[in-house]
C-alpha cells in the first residue's frame, strides 16, 4: 500500500476545512462537508476491512523524524510524527468519523457564516482523529490541544444565550487538564531513554531494521550500567519507549528506586495522578464535570452532539493510552480510589439528571453517570472491565448523540427544551416517539441494546476485581435504578399523556427523511451492537489482553 | 425437522412473529387479529410437537457467542422438564388472551402496536424459561419487564396508567440489581454461566448472601412483600393483557428463579424464601377483602397466590401450582375481563366506573356462562375438590408437612403451615365473597340491564376452554389422589401425600370461609386499599428530594467555588492592574504610554473578531508544522 491511509484519514478534513474558510460558497458549503466527511467514512471502512485482526499491535505505522533537539550534556531530544492503528484506535475512529458525518447532516440549524462553521468542524475532525492515531506522545499533545480551538470557537460564536460564559469556562477547564498532562510530558520524557532511538544514534542500527526483544534489553542494560556517554543518549516521547519503566535513568526522581516524596507521595505516583486528573477532566468525572452541563446547554446541537459522542472519550482514551501505561504500578495501588470516583461518578451524576428540567442538561448529567462506568470498568483492571469500558465509549458514543440528536429535534421545532413545557407529544410525533423510546430504553441499560452490554461488563470486572472493594461495584450498580428513574420519568412527561404544549401555536410535525435516517441509523446500531456485542468486543480484544498481562501483579 | 433447528425456531418464531406484526400493521387493518392469534397459534403447536418429541427428556443446545479474555459466553438454551411445562401454560394462555383480545379490544384504533407487545413480551418470556445461560436468563427478566412497562402504558394518555408503568419498572429495577448483583455471586461461587452446570458438588450451596440478593430480584417481579405495591396499580393495562403477564406468567417468573435455584442452594435460603411468601399470601388475602374494583382484587389475589407458591420454596410443589394457578388466574382475569366488557357496553351505565363491584350483583342472569366460568376458576383458587387447585394446594401442604418432620427447622415450618392454614381460610373468604358481590344477589346499581344480546365466540371459548382445563381430570382421574398421574409423570413432577388431619384443616377453611362470605355480603369497601402506601411514596419521594439537594451541592458549592476562584483571578488581575496604572505607570509615563499605544495598534489589527482570520492563523501555524515534518 503505498498510500499513507492513516495520514490521509487526518489530511481529508484539514484540506477539506481550508477549502471551507477560503471558499466562499454560502449554500453548497455544506454538501462540501458532507463529501468529504463522506468520503473519510469510506476510507474508514475501506480501512476497517483491511484491519488484520490477527495482529496483536499496531499496524499501518507511519513514522516520520519532525523534531531533533540536542540538549548537550543531558543528550537529544527526538520528536516524531508517529502513527499507528489498533483495535483500540479503530474502534475510536470508526466512531469519529460516523458521528461527525451524522454531524455534518444535521447542521442545517446553522445560518450564519457557514464557511467559518463548516471549516472548525472538519478541523476539528482532523484534530481528533489525530489524536487517536497518534504514538507519539507530544503529537498526541498537539492535537489534543489543537481539539481546543475549534471547539471554543464553534460553542463561543454558534451558542446559545449564555455562550461566552460556557465557551471561556470549557477552554478553562480544559486548558488547566492539558496543564497537568504537559507537565507529566515534560517530566517522563527527560526521565526516559528511548533506547530504539538511542541505538539509531549510536549507529548500533540502521533505519527500518528490526529491533528485537534482545537488542533492547543490551540496550537498556547498557543505559544503567552507564556505559554509554551522556550526550549521546536519546529521549523521546514514543508512548512505547515511555511504557517501558526499564528506560528510566536511575538518577531520575520518577525511577521506582528513587526515595523523593512529596506530600508522602512518589513522584511517580504524582505523575500519575497529574495525568490522571488531565485527563479526567475531559471524561469528565466528578467533580470536575461542571464545564460539561454548561458547554452542552449552549452548544448548537451537532456541537453537541460531537462534544459527548467523541470529545468525552479522549479522557478515557488518554488513561488507557498514557496514564496507565505509564504508571502501571501506581494506577493498579491507586484501583480503589479510582473505582470510588467511578461510582461516585454514576451516583452523582444521576442524581443530578433527576433534578433537571432542561432535557439538555439532563442528558448532559447522564453522560456524566455513564462515563462514570468507564472509570469504574478501568479502575477493575480485568478484562471485563476494560472491555466493558472501551465498549461503552462506544455505546455511548452512539446514544449521548442519539439522545443529544432526539433533544434537537425539538428545540428546532420549538426552541424550547424545558421538560414541563411539554406533554404527551407521542399523539403528534409517532416515529419520533418511537426512536425516543428506543433511545431511552437503550441509554437505562435495557439488555439487547448496546447500552446494557456496557455496564454490565464494567460492573462485572468491577465485583470480580481483587483491586477494589466491592462496594463500589454495588454503589455503581444503584446508578442503573437510577438512571431508570430520570429516564423513564422524562419519558412519562414529555412524550405520554395527554397532550399538553405550552405554546399552543408550536407546530409539531414528525419527524423528516433525514432525521429518520440519522436517528434510526443510531438506533440500529445500538441494537446491533447489543445483540451482538463481539463486533466490538472483537476490536479492543487484543489491546486489552496484552496489557492486562504485562501489568505487574 | 431434528430438535435443535426446531428448538431454536421456537425461540426465535415470537421475535419474527412481532417483526411481522409491525411490517404488516398497515396492510392487514382488519385481518391483523387473526393474523396475530395464528401466529401464536402456529407457535403453540410447534411447542407442543416439540415437547412430544422430547418425550420427557431435556434437550439443551449450546450455540458460540462471543468471548471475552478467558471467559467463552455461549448462547445456551435448554428445555428442562419444568420449563416445558411452564412454556406449555405461556403458550395457552398467551393463546386464549390474544383470542380474548381479538373481541375485547375490537374498537381500539391502536392493535397493532398491542399485538407487537404480546408477542414481544412472549419472545422474553419464552427465552428466559429455556435460557441456561445466566446473562441470557437477565437479558429477558429485563425485557419481559419492559414489556410489561410498554403494556401497562398501553393507553398512554392515562395519567395513572402511565405512572403505574413507571412505579412497576422502577420497583423491578431496584429488585433486579439484586438478581444482578446475585447473578454475579452464582457465576463466581459455581465457576460457571450455565444453570445447568451448577451443582454443589465440591463447593457446596450457594452462601445465604448470593440466596437473599436473587431473591430480591424475584420478589420485584413476582411482586412479593415488601416490593408488591406496584402489582395492583399495573391493572390500569388493557384486562387481557393483565391477564397475560400480571397474573399467568411473567408475574411467576420470581417462582420460576426459584425453582431454577432450588437445586443448588441451601435450606436457609429456602426458609428465607418460605417466609416471604407466607407474609406475602397473608397479607395479600387480606388485601384482596378491602378492594371494590374487581381487578384490584384480583391482583392482590395474584399476591397471595404467589405467595403461596414462594411457600413451596421452589420445589415442584411450586412447579405444581404455578401452573394450575396460571390456568385458574387467567381464567378468573378473562372472566372478570368480560363482566367488565359487558357493564361497559351497557347504555345505561357509561357514565359509571365498569370495575366497580358497586355496579355489579346478580350479574348471573346475564351472564350465565361467564359466571358459570368464574365459579370454576374460584373453585379451583379454593382447592375444592374435582378442581386442579385440590392436588396443588394439598401438595404444598404436604411438602411443608413432610420437611417438618425431618428438619432442624421444623418450628418455622410449623408456622408456614399456621400461615398457609389462615391464608387458606383467608383466600376462601376473598373468592367466594367475589363471585357471591359481581353474580348473585341483585344488581345494586339499580342499572336496566340488557341480556348480552350477541354470542360472542372470541370472548366465550377462552373462558370455557380455560375452565375445562382448571378441572380434575386433566392432572388425575382419581378426583382426590394424584399417584397414577400421566401428566405430572411426563413431566417428572413429584408429589407429596398430604396427612388426613390436614384435610380437616381443609375443610372447616371452606366452611368458615364461605360461611364468612354469607355473614360479610352487604358490606363493600369504599375505596381500594393499598398495602404499604404510607410507606414506599415516600421513599421514592425521598429520591428526588435528594437530587434537587445533590444538584444543589453542584450549583451552591462546587460550580460557585470554581467560579468564585477565577473571580479570584480576575480580582486579582484588577488589583495587579491598579498597581501598574499607578505605580509602574506613573514612574513609566512617557515611555511606556508610547509603546503601549503603537503595540496597542498593531495588536488590535489581530483581535478583529472575525472567525476566518483567527482560523486562517491557527491554519497556517498548523500547515507550518506538518510542512516542517512532511520536508
């Protein structure tokens, strides 16, 4: 294959985005976006037949020398433009692509300067796929950052009334995690030796040649025993290299040997934590989460829609990625507290979204409560619960949007979302009705729906975990009462009984060809993946077994 | 056709069978009824060929799923002898019900979506008694529970009908985190998904702990004490489909769980069921006296009735009267479903409520058959002799009987058959005493009834067929001995000779029971009482009370303190401010007003609010970097 498919995958939009700011086309901009997000769902499952499940990491890497910074005495720095895809990334970017497309179609909401609208989004497409097929940590930092941007702009210019409040407190919140993660970057990375790179330095190898199990090991031996010149060492932050804790020089405080403590804490427990809480902000966890109900209530509602489809599972997918890669130790003597912030999380956050009269705040909180599973899955360290986190990023990824989706489809026809402002709509709006069941149903957990097959395998690893008390896991198992209660009473409210508007001159007519298609299309796949849950489980199966294996026990 | 192709076809037969209702729903407007009913008419002859061809043996198929690290989840199924015969009582009455329907609800503009229900909720139901392997076994609990949610709020824009769906789901749900939580326990304990595989072995019963939590799931679904409120309001639902899944099957799928359970789990978890459901047949039997709307009545009848079969702990003496109390409860539901139909159509009477027992008495010159009927079914329920309900109920007893004698526990069976004796008594009084308020008498509502003027089949067949079956002779054709029993044979059903005091017992309960009736005929309660209403509104009032205080807790404290610390921030950059316009400033003047003036204009030239030009900077330093990278 001569084409570099994952390179194409992030340069498709961010050409796409640049024709949308120069071009001035007012109408046709949109049927622009939607090609070419058309055309990367394509790709993506051009992409997807040619995955090789056999393969146990990555595959398709690309790897291109960005940055060298000789640093003198404390060796070079080397950054790289390093992709790479496994199932983990596949599944991430799969989701990307489609709920963006979804996205796309749905914007006819917006009427003012689509050019700039249009372009942000694909931006902002490229900036997440990146981040889901970068290795290199300080790319992954790039465009996570890069995420940042459009989104401001995207809340901050097409929200609601109170955008500027919503749109600076989401860029706050964000940058402080993005602070946190930084510094960790910083840190681990003059810590480590890359000693691939190190090697290729040296002139022990050549470019493209294989690098086995055994040339590491002489390498790493050789970094401890100091027998290779100071300046001649070479740092990086290939998220391998930074994986591996036999790469830390042993002068560094974040080396396990190290007796530096702060506040009673290891540096590297430090470290862990500060990428931990990084990245928990953008899960986001309690009780961090304040930005999210805002930034949803402003946001136009494919914004929305991408913001708890996909941007929440950066969080997660920079734990699996980094956080507990790096500090496999410290992140499995730090379980408990992780599966008590999970469960807090799903309490919580229910709790919250039975108090809400606005339907996009209680959706918002909802999120809230079912990422919570994702952290009580991974704080389980089995592989159901890992496998049940990675397969509720992607559950939810399907149902936040499709409830978000469901949610639009009235404010457009009202501009109202208050939930007593409506009542028995299910006489007026049948098909609607009848996928917002669905949604509803799919979102408490209902089993034959993907919603189910998520919780359930995060909570299975969690009352199977060693590494936490089980009480948590049964805390977590009340969110699913819970999440009944606000869902099933939403339900009872805005779509059964008599029927009862508040404005008595809204027009409510059913629902149209294309919502029906980006609806029902959500709706069966949740159904698809919740009867057959293997064509996810199938994925992320191999990244989770082999780390589970390595984590030392 | 070989066994397994037709077992898995008739599990997957009532899934296409509802596919099918909602693709034809607009094109058979009028046929959709006797579409429906042949649809599970095909489905109950294929069980019953499938059941005959089993011969009494089990027939278990194991299909692969997915897998999941070291655990392999397979897709397994098997019809154990008691699941044939409780997929035999689905069939038939979910049969007759449909049939039932076809007349009943005859002018309702919405069928279809009725019918895609019942066979939704057949598809649940039939899966969760052949499941073997536990999480198939929860999917379904789940989802005949959500059928029955989307059934009771089948008439959606009836305000209580709709939160009587909402009370029914949310109290399954807190009893299904049990049976989760349980389930969870069993697959750790045994080491195994499969029910089948579960033995105790080397291992030993399942501890009380994982007893209790499974519990708890069935006393949500089987509506047992103390999660049995939401039972009487679910009777808002259409009467057929009540008949169907409140009061025949899904309701004795708690029963079911227990019965799968019994094997493998201790006599402290049996006894802890036992109790249950003595409380619950008690208290239920008395529940069923202070009722005047008829179906209110009868559901807390389905109360006590299961817990009586709670009181057979799960052994086949459950088994045994679960299913002849399913025949004789649909029967009784039918029935009472065509008292209502006939009251309701009457000129007369369309301003009154047509369950009320007030408008009713004397109804048995209008309705000899239905009350013919209904007499039955409240023989059976009494366990009168020549009824199917004589083998059942004096089964259970002798079940009880024969575990005293040799049990260390024998004085809390004591007490059960203390409390099956008073409930018993109890059931007598409640029955009779219906049947003598709604068919004998004279009618109290003073209402100029008319003779049913029209021979309805539909209404009439499922009544009568359901009656012949509530009788004697299909169990035994000795009336008062079940030991040469073909039926229960088939099915590998034992039974326990009761001692002769007990029918001593047995008898002064009718007796006094009907006596009771007799002395009590003129007095009607005045309203439905509720068990436990003071108690479990306001916990479920205390739910939202704590969200609006945890979302208080999330405005008041958290957001505020985030938001008062970047306050701060911009306090403090007021004050640094300050500082600068008159301490830095004021010894700077000249110069720096001057550069901060040009700066100032060059600056601003890039703040200008327009999008594309911070997008076209935020573009070019991107385009920047992947130059760099890509040269």
């Amino acid at each position: 294959m001569g084409l570099p498919l994952l390179s194409c995958i992030i340069l498709l939009p961010l050409i796409g985005s640049l024709v949308a700011a120069v071009v001035k086309w007012e109408n046709g901009i949109k049927y622009w976006a939607t090609g070419i997000s058309a055309i990367q769902l394509l790709t993506l499952i051009y992409a997807g037949t040619k995955f090789d499940h056999s393969a146990t990491s990555f595959q398709w890497n690309e790897e291109l020398n960005w940055i060298q910074l000789p640093l003198g005495s404390l060796g070079e720095f080397v950054i790289k433009y390093s992709l790479g895809l496994d199932g983990l990334s596949f599944l991430l970017i799969a989701l990307t692509g489609f709920i963006s497309f979804l996205a796309i179609i749905n914007s006819h909401s917006i009427q003012e300067k689509k050019g700039a609208y249009f372009s942000l989004l694909l931006l902002l497409n490229a900036a997440l796929m990146g981040c889901f097929l970068s290795r290199d940590l300080f790319l992954f930092y790039v465009f996570f950052e890069f995420m940042l941007l459009p989104m401001y702009f995207l809340i901050g210019i097409w929200g609601g009334p109170r955008k500027n409040y919503a749109s600076i407190k989401f860029f706050l919140y964000t940058l402080i995690g993005s602070l946190f993660i930084l510094i960790v970057m910083l840190g681990i990375s003059l810590a480590y030796i890359d000693p691939y790179e190190t090697a290729k330095h040296l002139g022990l190898i050549q470019e493209g040649q294989n690098f086995d199990l055994e040339a590491l090991k002489n390498i790493q031996t050789a970094i401890a025993n100091k027998e290779i010149a100071n300046f001649d060492l070479v740092h990086s932050f290939d998220m391998q290299a930074l994986s591996d804790v036999n790469n830390c020089q042993t002068t560094s405080i974040l080396h396990p040997n190290s007796g530096w403590l702060l506040n009673g804490l290891s540096a590297r427990m430090w470290g862990f934590w500060l990428l931990f809480i990084g990245f928990a902000i953008k899960l986001p966890m309690v009780p961090l989460h304040t930005w999210l109900p805002d930034a949803h209530v402003e946001a136009p509602t494919p914004i929305s829609v991408i913001l708890a489809g996909v941007l929440l599972k950066i969080g997660a997918y920079g734990w699996l990625r980094t956080a507990i890669p790096f500090f496999p130790k410290e992140a499995l003597e730090s379980a408990n507290i992780m599966a008590a912030l999970g469960a807090i999380s799903i309490i919580y956050g229910a709790y919250n979204a039975l108090a809400m009269s606005d339907l996009k705040k209680l959706v918002a909180y909802s999120s809230v409560s079912h990422m919570g599973f994702v952290l009580l899955g991974i704080a389980s360290f089995q592989a159901e619960g890992w496998q049940g986190a990675i397969y509720q990023l992607v559950s939810h990824g399907i149902l936040s949007s499709l409830l978000f989706l469901v949610v639009g489809v009235l404010y457009e026809r009202t501009h109202d979302r208050q939930i007593d402002h409506y009542a028995g709509i299910a006489s007026l709006m049948p098909r609607f009705t009848l996928i917002s069941g669905i949604a509803i149903f799919a979102s408490l957990g209902l089993p034959g729906f993907s919603g189910f097959i998520g919780e359930f395998f995060s909570l299975l690893g969690a009352f199977t975990s060693p590494y936490i008390h089980p009480a948590w896991a049964v805390l977590g198992a009340f969110g699913i009462l819970l999440s009944a209660g606000y869902f099933l009473w939403t339900f009872q409210k805005v779509y059964l009984g008599k029927t009862n508007l508040f404005n008595t001159a809204w027009k409510l007519p059913d629902l149209n060809r294309l919502e029906i298609f980006s609806l029902f299309s959500l709706g069966i796949l949740s159904i698809l993946f919740g009867i057959l849950p293997q064509l996810i489980l199938d994925w992320s199966k191999y990244f989770v077994s082999n780390f589970l294996t390595t984590l030392p026990y | 056709m070989g066994l397994t192709p037709l077992f898995i076809g008739l599990l997957l037969f009532p899934w296409i069978s509802a596919m099918l209702i909602a693709a034809f729903s607009k094109i058979l407007t009028r046929l959709l009824s006797s579409f429906s009913i042949l649809l599970s008419f095909i489905q109950f002859i294929g069980l019953i060929y499938f059941i005959y061809q089993l011969q009494g043996n089990p027939h278990a198929i194991h299909l692969p799923w997915f897998s999941l690290g070291d655990s392999v989840f397979r897709a397994s199924f098997e019809a154990s002898s008691s699941s044939q015969i409780v997929a035999i009582l689905v069939a038939t009455v979910a049969f007759f019900v449909q049939l039932f329907s076809s007349s009943y609800l005859k002018d309702e503009p919405h069928l279809a979506r009725y019918y895609l229900y019942l066979h939704l909720f057949a598809a649940a139901m039939y899966a969760l008694l052949f499941a073997d392997q536990i999480w198939i076994f929860y999917a379904s609990w789940e989802m005949v529970g959500a059928c029955s949610y989307l059934l009771i709020s089948f008439w959606y824009q009836k305000e209580v009908a709709i939160k009587a769906a909402k009370k029914a789901f949310l109290l399954n749900r807190f009893g299904d985190i049990g049976l989760l939580i349980g389930l969870i326990g069993l697959s750790i304990h045994f080491d195994t998904m499969e029910f089948s595989s579960m033995q105790i072995g080397s291992v030993g019963p399942a501890p009380i702990a994982i007893g209790l939590a499974l519990l708890a799931g069935a006393i949500g679904k089987s509506a047992q004490f103390p999660l049995m409120s939401w039972l009487p309001d679910a009777m808002e639902g259409p009467t057929p489909a009540s008949a169907l899944i409140h009061a025949a099957t899904m309701v004795a799928a708690g029963v079911y769980l227990g019965i799968k359970i019994y094997p493998f789990t201790g006599e402290d978890t049996h006894l802890f069921m036992a109790v249950v459901g003595a409380i619950s047949l008690v208290s239920g039997a008395i529940f069923a006296l202070f009722q005047h709307d008829i179906k209110k009545a009868l559901a807390y009848s389905t109360i006590s009735q299961l817990g009586l079969m709670w009181m057979g702990m799960g052994s086949d003496a459950s088994l045994l009267h679960l299913v002849v109390h399913g025949i004789f409860k649909a029967g009784l539901f039918l029935a009472a479903g065509s008292v209502i139909h006939y009251l309701h159509h009457q000129k007369s009477s369309h301003h009154l409520d047509a369950q009320s027992l007030n408008q009713m008495g004397g109804l048995r010159k209008q309705l000899p058959w239905t009350a013919l009927g209904y007499g039955v079914f409240a023989a059976s329920l009494m366990g009168l002799p020549f009824t199917n309900g004589f083998f059942s109920k004096e089964n259970l007893a002798g079940f009880l009987w024969e575990n005293a004698q040799n049990s260390p526990f024998y004085p809390i069976y004591w007490t059960l058959l203390a409390c099956l004796a008073i409930g018993m008594l109890l059931s007598n009084w409640y029955i009779s005493r219906q049947f003598y308020l709604i068919f004998m008498g004279e009618n109290r509502a003073k209402l100029a009834l008319e003779k049913s003027s029209k021979w309805d089949l539909s209404q009439h067949i499922p009544v009568k067929i359901l009656a012949l079956l509530s009788l004697f002779f299909w169990t035994s054709w000795n009336p008062i001995h079940t030991q040469e029993s073909s039926i229960l044979n088939w099915f590998q059903i034992k039974t326990i000779e009761v001692p002769s005091f007990w029918l001593i017992i047995t008898a002064i309960s009718w007796v006094l029971g009907l006596s009771l009736t007799w002395f009590s005929r003129h007095w009607i309660p005045t309203k439905n009482y509720q068990f436990l209403t003071a108690f479990w509104p306001s916990i479920f009032q205390f739910i939202p009370w704590k969200a609006r205080w945890t979302h208080r807790i999330d405005i008041l404290i958290l957001d505020k303190f985030l938001v008062w610390l970047a306050q701060l921030q911009v306090v403090t950059g007021h004050i640094i401010a300050w500082m600068d316009q008159s301490l830095v400033d004021g010894l700077l003047v000249g110069f720096s007003t001057k550069m901060s003036q040009v700066s100032g204009q060059f600056l601003s030239k890039w703040q200008s609010g327009k999008v594309q030009q911070y997008w076209i900077l935020v573009f070019l330093t991107f385009g920047l970097f992947l130059l760099y990278v890509w040269m």
